[in-house]
C-alpha cells in the first residue's frame, strides 16, 4: 500500500479552558466508576465523554443486559458498580422491577434510566461532567512520562485540559495510545472479535415466547430456529443462536444477535461499516423473528445502536500481564484491586470460526491486580477496563461492564490517592488502596476483606 500524502499542521494556540486533579476521559463503566470514586476520595475530578450521554456499550450500543455480578454464589462486583445496578432497578418502572426487580446476573438494561441514573451519580458525587467532547492529543513532560494536560475539541472549539492525574477510560486505550504507551491489539494475525449491532423491540410478547420455547423443545436463545433460517439462507452464516434476548418489560426486549466481521473499533472507516451493515442486519433478524418465533409476530424495531457494540480493540502492555494461567488457576496477588468471575468469552473472528469459552467453578473467581492498570513508560495514567494489560484470552473475561465497574473504581480512588500525596501511579500504597477499596464497599476476597475489618460475605 503506497504511503499517504501527509501534510504539517500548523502551531495550535488554545486557551487552558478546564484544570483538574484527575481528569478521566470515557464515560462507560470504567470511566463512570473512577470519576464517581475520585471525586468521593476528595479529588477534583473532571469526566470528559465524546457522546451527549454516558453509558458507553450500555447505552450507546445498547448492550441488552449486564453481565454477571455473582460468581454463582455470591456478589463478586459490590462497591460502585452494585449499587449503580440497584440504583437502575429501583429507579426503572413497576413492570421492569416486576420482571427483573430480583436480578443479579444478566439484568436487562433500561437505556433512558440508566442515561439518567449515571448522571446523577457522577454529578451527585461533585465530579464534574464535560459531553460532547473529543481528546485529539497528548501534551507530556520532557521525560514523556508524565501527561500534563489534554488537547479538547467540542463545539466551543479546542482548548487545553490541565491535569495532573489521567484515567484512560476509553476501551481502546486511546489515550495511552496518543502518549506512546506500548500496546497489543487482537491474535496473533491480527484478528479481532466481531462486532454485533445490537437492538431494541417493542410489542413482543414474552408469554407467547416462553410458550413456543416449552412447546417446541428450542432453547432460550432459540439455537433450533436460526440454525434452520441459517440452512434456508434467511439468515447468514455465523453463530448459530442469538446471544441473548433481555426482557426489559414483557412488551420490550433488547437483542443481542449475530456478528459484523473484521472490525477495528480504533478505525473511523470499519465503524461507518459496522453502523451501516449493522443497521441492515437487524432489519434481517427482525424479519426472521417476526416470520419463524412466536412470540415477535408484531414486534417492532425502537432503536438501534448508535455505534456498533466493539468487544475489543487494544490492550495495553503494563506492570503486569494477567494471563490464561492466572484466569485458570484462580491466582490471588498481594496487589489485588478487583475479583473476577465472569468466563473466558471470544467470539469468533469469522463466520466459519469457533468460539472459546472457559468457565470456572461456581464460588470461585481470580484476583485483578493493581499493576495491570498500570501503562508501561507512563507515570500518571492508568487504564482500567477492556483495555487493561492482559493476554488476549482473559480480555475476552475481563472485557464486560461489571468488572470495568470494579476496575474503574480502584483506578478512580488510586488517582485521588496520588493526586492527593502528589505521587505517581507506582507510588501507591496499594495496601491503603485496598485499605479504602473495602471500605467503600469492593469485594477483593475474604483474606483482605477480613484483613481490613469488613463483614464475611
């Protein structure tokens, strides 16, 4: 491919329009959790989002449900992240309590009170709240480790952020990335999980729906009725179930179904590719449900995503690099900051591909540690979430929205320890880190949850 024409910018003149103690840049669950955690640990927070909400795959991409909480047995994401959950649930209409009032584990999102829920939690904990906002670039200390502020462009045009602590929030370790930080990105060819364009319907009937599964034998994500539309060619070829139907009311579901291959969520080009065939594709599988699954006769489409759901991009090379083994062995470390439970889930990276999926037993969960939030060659940033520094088989664990919750709130509380002590990342005290981790709710394990005075369980 021949090099492109490249051209010189010239010298950008802008006005320092924001300061803050950390400024967390993403506004999905990572970046929800670390801006509501710091500015509860006494820090000036500022969160930056580019959409006109926050949520991210939650909402932008309405991502039909959350991902377990619970091991099985018991809440392994507690702290911010439950009480966001409980929050939601309580919050949601008499029909949706009904329904899911009870949940822990795969709760059905309600996008528009979720939308209102996150923005009074961020706001209601004294962080500051900056939408429709884009970072375009990075300005470090003459070392280039340390970030020292951030390029903005929005509608008042762009300006300069000054910092002194950044959380990459963004699932694509964007911000890492612009300050040179080393990263990975998908397998070994480069290939990457599909994207899904996921959707919501109203005028279903889940009654008729629980009739046709007893009556006909298929099962909850209906495997029988797509692999037969998959033969007849109503469908593509693919997965051969739908991901997951979440029943918000008995009237309104949300639908995770099937794939958009070879997309990169760091590449404007494949997101305009995803959008458009993914807009089609839901047209395709309403039809189908419509025509082959009792229950959807006269459900009609609401709304789509307004980004293709991404389930990974990159992966930063920090301190440390959690691994298959750690996930499988169920690995504790001194520096833990979050407890994992959720299975090893890879989509495919084509249509004629397998998917990977490794469970651990019921009551059992692996340790996250503080240095995989950690970027290699930076001193002041941490990136908690999807892109946290882990080999690409536990990113397809670590990547869903409970553990970015947990991850988010260690990372926002360790950014207002050091903002606070006027310390680098690697200057934490992890001790005391956990120390305020458990006290504010976070499940790190029994050892350190008696090691600090909380209750069993």
């Amino acid at each position: 491919m021949p090099a492109k024409e490249r051209i010189v910018l010239p010298a950008l003149e802008a006005e320092v329009s924001h300061e803050a103690e950390v400024v967390v840049v993403g506004g999905g669950a990572s970046g929800i959790a670390a801006a509501m955690a710091a500015a509860r640990s006494g820090a000036d927070t500022l969160l930056i989002e580019q959409r006109g909400f926050l949520g991210g795959m939650g909402t932008v991409s309405l991502v039909p449900a959350f991902c377990p909480f619970t091991d099985k047995e018991k809440p392994v994401v507690r702290g911010i992240g439950l009480e966001l959950l409980q929050a939601m649930k309580r919050q949601g209409s008499g029909a949706y309590r009904r329904l899911n009032g009870e949940k822990l584990d795969w709760v059905p999102i309600d996008a528009e009170v979720l939308k209102r829920v996150y923005d009074e939690a961020v706001l209601g904990n004294g962080a500051r709240l900056l939408l429709h906002t884009g970072v375009s670039r990075v300005l470090t200390d003459a070392s280039g480790e340390r970030i020292e502020g951030l390029v903005i462009h929005n509608k008042s045009g762009t300006s300069f952020v000054r910092c002194a602590q950044v959380i990459d929030a963004t699932g694509d370790a964007d911000i890492a990335a612009l300050a040179g930080a080393p990263f990975q990105k998908g397998g070994e060819d480069g290939e990457l999980q599909p994207g899904t364009m996921c959707y919501l319907l109203a005028n279903a009937n889940l009654n008729r729906f629980r009739a046709y599964l007893q009556e006909s034998g298929d099962g909850w994500q209906i495997p029988k009725a797509v692999s037969q539309a998959q033969d007849r060619g109503d469908l593509p070829p693919g997965r051969r179930e739908v991901s997951g139907f979440a029943w918000v009311t008995e009237s309104v579901v949300g639908v995770n179904f099937g794939h958009i291959f070879g997309i990169d969520g760091t590449r404007a080009e494949d997101l305009t590719r995803g959008a458009v065939e993914g807009r089609r594709l839901a047209e395709v599988q309403l039809k189908f449900l419509q025509r082959c699954v009792p229950g959807f006769e006269e459900a009609h489409l609401v709304a789509t995503g307004e980004q293709i759901g991404i389930r990974e991009t990159r992966r930063i090379v920090g301190d440390y690099v959690l691994t298959q083994d750690d996930f499988m062995e169920r690995r504790s470390f001194p520096d833990d900051i979050a407890r994992n439970s959720y299975f090893i889930d890879i989509h495919m990276a084509t249509s004629r591909s397998k998917m990977q999926v490794r469970h651990l037993p019921p009551g059992e969960s692996h340790g996250v540690p503080y240095r995989s939030m950690l970027p290699l060659g930076l001193s002041n940033v941490w990136v908690p979430g999807r892109a946290a520094s882990c080999d690409r088989v536990v990113q397809g664990s670590l990547r869903v929205m409970p553990n970015c919750f947990a991850m988010g709130q260690a990372a926002g509380t360790a950014a207002a320890l050091a903002a606070e002590g006027g310390l680098d990342s690697r200057a934490v005290n992890t001790e005391a880190l956990q120390r305020r981790l458990v006290a504010d709710g976070a499940w790190l394990g029994e050892a350190l949850l008696a090691k600090f005075g909380g209750l069993k369980g």
